[in-house]
C-alpha cells in the first residue's frame, strides 16, 4: 500500500499512471500533478472507474521548487515519480530532499535554455573534461548524493526503457551469464509507422535534441565522438526484420561505464528510417532545432518549441502506429575462461500497447519501467540512501516484474553480433 505523487502527464505518464492503476495493491492512492490540470482530470475520470487506487489531481509548476514543496507537504507521498521533462528533474529532487521523499525519474538533467551563461560554462568545462558535447548528463543529479544521504531518502535515476531497462539487463547479464562483461551494443529499433510524414515518438524537442546531438561510443576508458548519423550499421532485428541503425551518444552509456567493472566498449544505436534523416536534417539547416530563444515580431520564441507545437502531438500517435519495436542488449565477455555473448531483449507490438492502455508502444516501453522502478522503491526492495543508477540494484525483482506487467524479456544465447 503507497501514496506517489506523480508529476506530468504526458505520453509516458499516461502509461505510468494506467499501470499503476493496474497495481492497485501497491499503489493505493496516486496524485497526478502537472502543468496543465485538465489533462490530469481527464487521465482521472478515464481511469478512476476502472480501479481500486484512489486518484486526485493537482496543478503544479514543477520548475517552481517551493511550489512542488507545498504540494508535497499536503499529498504526503511515499515517493514522487517525475514523468514531466527532464528541464525539471533538479527542482524536484530539490523539492524532495526539502520534504524527506524518495524521487524516481525516467531521464537525466537537461538545461531548457542551452545560451544561459552559468550552465554554459560549465557545460563548456565538462565537455573539455569529459569528451562528449551532448546537452545532457548525469553530474548534475550525480551531485545530489550526499544530499540524499543527509535527508536518508533514495532516487532512482533513469527508470524508462533506455536508460532504465537496458542498464537492468546489464546487471543481470553480468550476475547471471557472465564474471566479467566487455563490450555491450544497445541497439535500439522501432518498426512501427504511424503514417505522418514527420513524428517523433516521445516529446519531440528533447527526442530532437537527442538525434541531432553529436554521435559518441565509451572504448578503453573514454569517450569516442563522431558527426551525428557517421556510424551506420544494418541489423535483422527478432520480430522486426532487417533495418539501418545508426550511432548515438546516450545517457545510460555514461553510468554503465561507471558501473560495470572491466567494460572496454559500451555503444548505443537507434534505427531510423531516411524520410526522418531527411526532415531532421532539414529542419536543422534551417535553423528550427534551436534551442535559444530568437526575436520574431516582437516576440521571443525558441525555434525548437515552436516546431513541437507544430508536430503531432506523440500522446496522439496510438491509434495509428502499427508494428514493433525490439530494444535490447548485446553483451560480449567471460564465464569460466570462456567467451561468450548473449542477447536480451523485448519486443512490443504498438497495437497491443494501444489496446491495453490507449498508448503506442514508446510511451509503453518507458511508462511500465516507471510504475516498476516506483514499485522498487516502494515496496522497500530498491532501498538505500543516495542517488542510484538502476543497475546498481539487484535486477532480479525488477526482470521478474518485467513479464508480469507486460515487457517479456527473451534472452538469445546465439545472436548475430554488430560489427
Ligand atoms: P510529454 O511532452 O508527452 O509530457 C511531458 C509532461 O510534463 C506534460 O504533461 C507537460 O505538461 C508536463 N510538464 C512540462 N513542463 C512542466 C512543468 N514545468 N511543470 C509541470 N508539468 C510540466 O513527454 P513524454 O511523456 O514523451 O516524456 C516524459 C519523460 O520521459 C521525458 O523526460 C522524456 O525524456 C522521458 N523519456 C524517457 C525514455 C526512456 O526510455 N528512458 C523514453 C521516452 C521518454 P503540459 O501537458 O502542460 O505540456
């Protein structure tokens, strides 16, 4: 039985929040928090009907800490979920440390506006120090540690798909099939179509932000970058079939370095289809990937949000995105003086998610991983004082609870390998 605050309601909250609903046995009351109230009260009155968890809903400005604390203060969570974006994740973890609640997040820190001078310098330094130029990274939540010691309340940072199931996968290929892991390949595939000429799947300006930043993989104890979209490799995905996939940096390459001893090579690689190159690349020429505010008439916009209001908007994509995706993990190491690579991953059909929750199957791949880490948490079983990456927990509750809510995990011993 647990009270959790849930703050945003967007793609990914929807499933999150209808998972939790499903769980009504640990998740007992939830109160969903956001920016604009009535997409709460509608998630609410679609949901309430179809559960025994009692659910509220509020208004909140999460970029605003003393307002998260007044809310917190009065709902009394056991623990916050922050499914809003990841401009907000240090307010809330500000907000928690002041109240002595655990935090949950799905993506780590990323400044809104990249021309502000205080976070540019010293992005500008740890782009020097660390060798990849993505806007995002872990040292801004990593730095909360000892707060969250202080106060003796937990977060688990980066609880979706990728990160978050991916890095669990890791833990468990390194407790279960290996004594040490050397290389992992995460790759990444989303078959599906949804029929617009341009989408994105999750919130596009931080989806567009992601794609277009320079490429970077972690070889022999640093970081390689590369020109974004360099690095293509074909790969015939289980379920899926054959498709191009393409280098990225991504956040959970920087905590898996970090946390599997012995690892020489971590890469991560999405697939793309050229149409969306194309748009991309476009769009960027011309200026609307963006990030700083520009004068137009009188009026201060950011290119980048502009466009967002302009594509579809992912929550609607449901109903017609058909086919699959496939994300998983390919490890290479050692068991007993012998090498060997094994595969794990899932595959999840968009139309099935949109059945079960009225979702297509990204917000589904990260929504479900949200209810679970929350339910870690929680249920005490991911418990400790500090800021934890997941794979610094025990995978086992957690892969367990991947086939029961819905992500069934398969692990192939015998894999094609990327090159
Ligand atoms: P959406 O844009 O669909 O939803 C974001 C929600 O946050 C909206 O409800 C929005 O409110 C709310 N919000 C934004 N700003 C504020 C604010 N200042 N105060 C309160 N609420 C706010 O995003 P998604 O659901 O697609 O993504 C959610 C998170 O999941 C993101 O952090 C994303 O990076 C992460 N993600 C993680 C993945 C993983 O595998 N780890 C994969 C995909 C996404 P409003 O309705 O008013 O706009």
């Amino acid at each position: 039985m647990s009270r959790v605050l849930i703050i945003g309601c967007g793609g990914v909250a929807g499933v999150a929040i209808a998972k939790c609903c499903q769980n009504s046995d640990v998740f007992s009351e939830i109160c969903i928090a956001s920016r604009t109230k009535s997409k709460c009260d509608a998630v609410m009155e679609k949901l309430q009907p179809t559960t025994k968890t009692k659910i509220t809903t509020a208004q909140v400005n999460a970029d605003n800490v003393e307002e998260l604390v007044s809310l917190i203060k009065e709902y009394q969570p056991d623990a916050v979920l922050n499914v809003a974006l990841p401009y907000q994740d240090l307010t809330i973890m500000d907000a928690c440390v002041a109240t002595g609640v655990d935090y949950i997040d799905t993506a780590n820190y990323e400044a809104e506006d990249t021309e502000d001078p205080e976070w540019r310098a010293i992005y500008e330094k740890r782009c020097k120090e660390e060798g990849f130029t993505a806007y995002f990274d872990y040292s801004w939540q990593w730095a909360y540690k000892k707060k969250f010691e202080d106060a003796g309340i937990t977060a688990i940072l980066g609880t979706g798909f990728d990160p978050g199931v991916t890095s669990v996968y890791s833990a468990y290929a390194l407790k279960h099939y290996f004594d040490e892991i050397h290389t992992i390949d995460i790759l990444d595939c989303n078959g599906g179509d949804h029929g617009y000429p341009f989408a994105t799947n999750f919130n596009p300006e931080i989806n567009l932000r992601e794609v277009s930043a320079m490429g970077s993989y972690w070889e022999d104890g640093h970081w390689v970058e590369v020109e974004p979209m360099s690095i293509k490799r074909e790969y015939d995905f289980p379920q899926v079939g054959e498709k191009d996939m393409y280098l990225l940096h991504h956040e959970e390459i920087e905590s898996l370095a970090k946390n599997i001893p012995g690892i020489k090579r971590i890469r991560f690689f999405m697939t793309f289809g050229q149409s969306y190159l194309t748009h991309m690349k476009c769009l960027e020429n011309v200026g609307m990937l963006g990030t700083a505010p520009i004068d137009f008439e009188g009026q201060q916009i950011v290119p980048i949000q502009f466009l967002k209001a302009l594509l579809p908007d992912p929550a609607s994509l449901g109903p017609r995105t058909v086919g699959k995706t496939n994300i998983g993990c390919i490890f290479t190491g050692v068991k007993d003086g012998k090498e060997k690579t094994i595969y794990i991953y899932n595959v999840c059909d968009h139309q099935e998610c949109f059945k079960e929750v009225g979702s297509q199957a990204i917000s589904y791949t990260t929504g479900v991983p949200a209810m679970i880490g929350t339910m870690m948490v929680v249920t005490g079983q991911w418990k400790k004082p500090g800021v934890f990456n997941v794979e610094e927990f025990d995978p086992d509750p957690y892969m367990e609870a991947l086939n029961k809510w819905g992500l069934p995990w398969v692990v192939d011993e015998n894999p094609q390998v990327v090159e």
